[in-house]
C-alpha cells in the first residue's frame, strides 16, 4: 500500500522549489505536516483545501517517515 500512497507524492523543477507536493499540486508535503503538527486534524485539514483526499495525508506522512529512515554514517 505505501507505493500506492507515495505515487501520490511528485516532484517537478519550478514548482514549490522543486520540494515534494501532492499530486502535481501547489500543497507541499511539508505544508501538510505542519499543519498536522500545529494540532489539525485530517477533518480540518480536508475541509479547508478541498482539493486534497485523506490518502494525500497518508501520503505525506508516509513518505517523511520514509525520508527519516535511511542509514546516517559518521566519520571517526
């Protein structure tokens, strides 16, 4: 199901800086998670942009908890 959700999720040069949006969309993922974290719910979230679905949320948070999770090695 996560490739599912995280086709969900593009990156195009010129648009939002070229950072991860929503569906071709003007919504970065970054944008969703920070509302997510300033307390909205997916409720509130879905009804003030009407253009997203539930699975763009699930999306984006899919695909920051896939960007956390890569191998971080330290020089000695």
């Amino acid at each position: 199901m996560s490739g599912e959700l995280l086709s969900r999720i593009t990156i195009e040069a010129g648009k939002c800086g070229g950072k991860s949006c929503i569906r071709g969309k003007r919504m970065r993922v970054s944008d969703v998670l920070e509302l997510l974290g300033a307390g909205a719910t997916f409720e509130e979230i879905l009804s003030d942009y009407s253009f997203l679905e539930r699975e763009d949320i699930l999306a984006a948070i899919t695909y920051a908890a896939q960007q956390t999770d890569h191998v971080v090695l330290k020089s000695v």
